[in-house]
C-alpha cells in the first residue's frame, strides 16, 4: 500500500510503501534523495488523535450540559395586553 508523500525541497510528489516491518525505515524522495520522514513518524502523525476526540466530546457534552440545566426562555414571562 503506498501513501502520497511530497518533497520539500524540490516539490516532487511520490508514493511511499509504509508497510514495511521497521518504524525506523526512512522515507527518501525519489528525485533528490531528500531525507522526508521515517515511516514511524509519518504513521503517527497521520493517525487519529484519540486525545484530541476525547477533548473534543468532552467539551460537546460541557456544552450540552449547560444548555440542558438553562430555562428555555431566560426572560421573565410577562403578559401585555392586547388591543
């Protein structure tokens, strides 16, 4: 399986295998042998934060608390009479 990587030096776009067995394997362009990433780095980098999820859920349910405890309407009903 290859995965899109670029070059920051000379802007080339390659695949890179990234099932190799060895997280330490370095990930090279293929133009001007720049050294990009190991591929250790690049996977986890590219995988989901799940510290960054569990913040973010926790923050939606703090949210969803506080709005749940607040009255509907925060005003005081008042009644007008109409003509």
């Amino acid at each position: 399986m290859g995965y899109q990587v670029s070059c920051h030096r000379c802007g080339n776009h390659q695949n890179a295998p990234l099932d190799v067995h060895d997280d330490w394997e370095e990930i090279s362009c293929m133009e001007c042998g720049e050294f990009l990433d190991t591929v250790g780095n690049w996977k986890d980098a590219h995988s989901p934060s799940y510290a960054l999820q569990m913040l973010n859920m926790s923050r939606t349910l703090t949210l969803q608390m506080a709005r749940e405890s607040q009255p509907l309407n925060d005003q005081h009903i008042t009644r007008r009479a109409t003509a």
